[in-house]
C-alpha cells in the first residue's frame, strides 16, 4: 500500500467512524416502523387470515405517499439546515418551525381522506371484492388516526439526530415496538377487532413515539424552538424544491404500487398481493440499512456543501459504497437462505401457491439491494448539491418507470417472478444512468468516484489550496506548525500571518489530544487548511467530548492564574474564531 493511499484512509477515519455511530440510530427508525409492520403482518395471516393481508398491501401506496412526504420536508429541512449552521445558525429556528408547520397541515390533510374514502365507500377504486374491501376499510380508519404523529415523530426524530440526543430517539422507538406489539394482542387477539384493531394499534404506538421526542422540546432543552415570529416563510419554496428530488422516487412508488397491484390482480391474482406483502414486510426491515445510509449521507452532504468541502463530500459516499456495502453482502446472504423458515412465519403450507411465491420473493427481492443503495446515495448526493438533471431523473426511472416498465413485460410471462425480476432490472438501469450521465458531462469514461459524482468544478478549494493533516497522537502534534508555516509561504501568505496560523493549529490540536483523548476511546483530528481570497481558514474537527473552547477563553478573563492562556492567545491572535457541535463532533473554525 502506497503512502498516498494510507494517507487517504487515514483522512477518512473520522468521517467513518461518525458513519457508523450515526447509522445505528437512523436505521432503527425503519426498523422500528419495518418490525412494526411484521407484527401486523403476523397478527394479520394467523390470527386472522390470509385475506388480511391483502389489505396491508393494499395499504402499501399510502405508506409510500407519507415516507414520501416525510421525507420531502425532512430533506429540504436538512439541507438547509447543513447550509445555514455555518453560517447564520438562527436561521435553523426558522426552518424547525416552517418543517414542523408544513408537516401537521400535510398529515392532517390525509388523515382526512384517508377517513373519507373508507367511510364513503371510495376505496372501492382499490378493490370491488369482498371481504378484501371491508377488511381494508377498517385497516384505513384504524391507520388514520396516528397519521400526524407518524409524520411529525420522523420530522422530530431527524431534528433530533442533528442535536445528537440519540438516545431519545432510541427510547421513542423501542417504546413503539413495545406498545404496538402489547395492543396488537389485545386488540385482534383479545377484542377481535380485526383489520381496524390492527391499524389502531400502530396510531396509539405512534402518538406514544412522538410524544416521547416532543417531551424534550416542550422542556425546553433544544438547541431549535419553535417560533412562529422566527419563521421566515419565503424558505417554504427552497424546502420543497431541495426535498423534492429526494422524495419523487417515493411519491412515485405509490403511483408504482397501485399499477403493480393492478398486474399482480389481473394475472396472478389476491394471492400475489398476499405473497408480496409477506414479502415486503421482512425484507423492510432489511431497507432500513440502505435507507439508514442515505439518511446519514445526507446530513453529512448538507454539512459538507455548507463548508464547501469537496474532500469531505467525496468520503462520505465512498464510506457508504464501498463499506456499507460489505454489510450489505451478509444481509443479502442472509435473506437468501433463509427464505424458507422466513416464509413460514406467514404461511405453513408448502402445498399452497402462496407459499412457494413467498419463498421466491425472499429469494431474489434481496438481489437488487446492492444497485439500489448505489442509487439512492447518489440521488440523495445530486439532491444536495443540485445536480438538478440527476436529481430529477433518476428517481423518476427509481421510483417508477423502470419497475414499471419492465413488469408490464415480465409479469404477464413469469408471474411474481417476473416482479421480483423487475426490481432487480430496475436497480441496473439507475446504475446505467449514472455511469452515463458523468460520461456525458466529462466527455470522456469516468475512471473514479470522484468522476461519477460530477462535482462542480468551482465547488470547494482546490488541491493546492488546502492542507489537509490528521492526527491520532500526541508525537504528531509537534510537526503541525511547520507543515502550516510552510503551506502558508508557499501560497505566499506573509511570515506573521503564517507563524500564527502554525501556532493557533497546533495549540488547539495539542488542546484536543491532551484533554480528549485520555478517555481510551479511539480517536482522531481531522485539519483543513485554506487559503483563498487572501484568508487562511483553519478548521479542526475531533470526535472526543463535547468541547466549546468559546466558553474557556471568556472564563476567568481577569484572573492571572495561567489557566486557559493558551485558548485565550488563540482568540486574541485570530480575526474570527467559530464553535459548533455537528452531529456529535466538535468543530472548530478559526480565520487568521
């Protein structure tokens, strides 16, 4: 391995290891929601019928239109937010407040419906057989009423995670496993409820989530309030248009799911959708990995795109491709060999052609994991930095016209296979556009990640404008002044400004490991040195305990007792010194 490659690896350590811390708590969100709906699912199949479960996927396209929605705000909220933290970190009260403004209007709104074309008999546009259509009415009215709190508790529990108050949003989850699990016994095993005791259970599990997060704004703890006076709503337009692309390919599966339940009726048959939604219900528990990535890929995109950090914005991809893939490796393997005894949790029949169509949906659904989460990543990074071409196009074939187009050909010939065939197909063709789309913009083949994504090239500092140094010990802190020194005169910054650029860098690099790194935790420094537009910027980022050296410097001011002297030369020598805690790490910028 070359020096130049260790270099690489070792600048990314950071950023990997805040990968990894975050990812756990944003896939437990899906997985909370995903397991949510297998205990429905086996509630449904054994304790009341197949049938049953022909409403759950009959309820699928709803389910897609809210994520869909959720994560339209959630995506324009947090690339805002990435954008305005930086910067003007008042502006966040205005976006937590327009978020949560929009989603109760959006939730509420269809919550409504929902109850209307239940009770008016509307649904009847879904399914005209019975008792499929009372079965699903009943799931529709009991699902209804947890709408607001199932789309506020995501807009909070992403608000959440940018405050690092993980373990709230661990609490809410589990707590709602908990609760629907408890109520789903009571209320279709107990009182036989049925369809309706089985939407009602998620709705009073899900007012119990976001009540549980809601408890930490209401005490006043969060860094963000709620402010209407703060709301600035000429933002409302940029939330939409920066969460649109992020969430069409969600919008879309919901007009996806209607066609596919149309193919699956017309050629296959209710079984189908029974099949499927057994299916489905597993293998979401398994999406929430990949959409877990793309949703700590798009806090650290937004972050990046704030700092103009080219670097930093291509490591983060990298991580989840390359990385997250081998974690997608076991899952995928594991889908595949156990797609028997996962079948059997629904139906215990082999002899049934509901069964045999189950075991094959586990076995070659999990198949287009692997181009999938190749596409949402870069979907979710064209929505980030605008690539608005990519970011409209590839959900759009994502969301719909690949799985479409290809089960309009494939379901009629192979039946369910021919479904399960599509998705896979489909995860091809959105990794073909990529690759093509960076050929069209380079002219030329793409040879690196770094082709493939298309980064504008006046995004961020150039090589030769930046340093980049990462520390893991303390013999390595010695040599950052004159590393400094040297890259400042060699952009012909001028001595004075240099020898204070070295001394403030390694005076606060030394800070770090000496007071955050004697917790025997493994940690790192990551440095960045710019020099553009006659500023040098200095950025130090660590992931030891939370650190405002702000606070150090103003205590004490008038006292001579040599504590803190070395933070306080720091602030007298710089022209601008900024703190922040982003996502769990400190980051400190200084401008000399």
């Amino acid at each position: 391995m070359g020096k130049d490659t260790e270099k690489d690896l070792s600048d990314s350590k950071l950023l990997t290891g805040l990968f990894f811390r975050l990812l756990p708590y944003q896939v437990l969100l899906i997985v909370i929601n995903a397991v949510n709906g297998i205990v429905d699912g086996l509630y449904a199949s054994n304790a009341i019928g197949k049938v049953a479960m022909s409403a759950l996927g009959l309820y699928a396209p709803f389910n897609h239109f809210l994520y869909a929605a959720s994560m339209l705000l959630v995506g324009g909220s947090q690339i805002l937010y990435g954008r305005y933290v930086a910067r003007n970190r008042e502006a966040v009260h205005s976006i937590f407040t327009l978020d949560l403004v929009v989603s109760t209007i959006i939730a509420v709104t269809t919550s409504l419906l929902m109850t209307i074309g239940a009770v008016t008999g509307a649904t009847r546009l879904m399914v005209n057989v019975e008792p499929d259509l009372t079965m699903f009415n009943h799931y529709l009215l009991g699902q209804a009423i947890g709408i607001p709190a199932l789309v506020l508790g995501q807009q909070l529990f992403s608000f959440l995670s940018l405050e690092n108050q993980t373990k709230r949003t661990m609490v809410a989850s589990i707590s709602c496993f908990v609760v629907n699990v408890i109520l789903n016994h009571l209320f279709v095993v107990i009182i036989p409820w049925g369809t309706f005791g089985l939407g009602l259970s998620s709705s009073i599990a899900t007012w119990i989530f976001l009540l549980i997060q809601a408890q930490y704004y209401f005490a006043g703890k969060s860094e963000w309030r709620f402010s209407i006076k703060a709301a600035k709503w000429s933002d409302i337009p940029d939330m939409f248009r920066l969460g649109l692309s992020g969430a069409i390919s969600r919008f879309l599966e919901m007009f996806r799911c209607f066609i596919v339940n149309y193919l699956i009726i017309t050629y296959v048959g209710t079984v189908g959708l029974s099949a499927f939604a057994a299916s489905n219900n597993v293998l979401a528990v398994f999406w929430a990995f990949p959409f877990g990535m793309v949703a700590v890929c798009r806090m650290l995109f937004s972050i990046s795109v704030g700092e103009k950090d080219r670097r930093s914005l291509v490591d983060a991809l990298r991580v989840c491709l390359t990385k997250g893939n081998l974690l997608m490796c076991v899952i995928v393997a594991f889908l595949v060999l156990c797609a028997k005894p996962l079948t059997m949790l629904f139906y215990h029949d082999p002899m049934d052609p509901v069964f045999d169509m189950t075991v094959m949906g586990f076995r070659l659904l999990p198949l287009c994991m692997f181009p999938a989460m190749v596409s949402l990543n870069f979907c979710c990074y064209a929505q980030t930095i605008e690539r608005k071409k990519l970011s409209i196009i590839l959900p759009i074939i994502d969301g719909m016209v690949g799985v479409v187009a290809c089960s309009f050909v494939l379901i009629p010939l192979m039946k369910m296979n021919g479904l399960y065939i599509s998705n896979i197909l489909n995860g091809v063709i959105c990794c073909a556009v990529i690759f093509f789309s960076a050929w069209g913009g380079l002219k030329r083949i793409p040879k690196n990640l770094e082709d493939l994504m298309l980064i504008p090239e006046d995004f961020g500092a150039k090589p030769d404008e930046r340093l980049d140094i990462t520390v893991r010990q303390m013999d390595e802190v010695t040599s950052i002044s004159q590393q400094i020194v040297d890259f400042c005169k060699k952009r012909g910054v001028d001595k004075r400004r240099a020898y204070f650029a070295g001394l403030c860098m390694e005076e606060m690099a030394g800070n770090v490991v000496a007071h955050g790194f004697n917790d025997k935790k493994s940690h790192s420094i990551d440095i960045r040195v710019v020099h553009s537009d006659e500023d040098v910027i200095l950025r130090i980022r660590d992931n030891c305990q939370e650190f405002n050296p702000t606070e150090r410097a103003k205590a004490n001011n008038d006292d001579e007792d040599g504590k803190n002297i070395g933070i306080k030369m720091v602030y007298k020598i710089a022209d601008e010194v900024n703190y922040q805690n982003l996502l769990g790490m400190n980051v400190l910028t200084i401008k000399i």
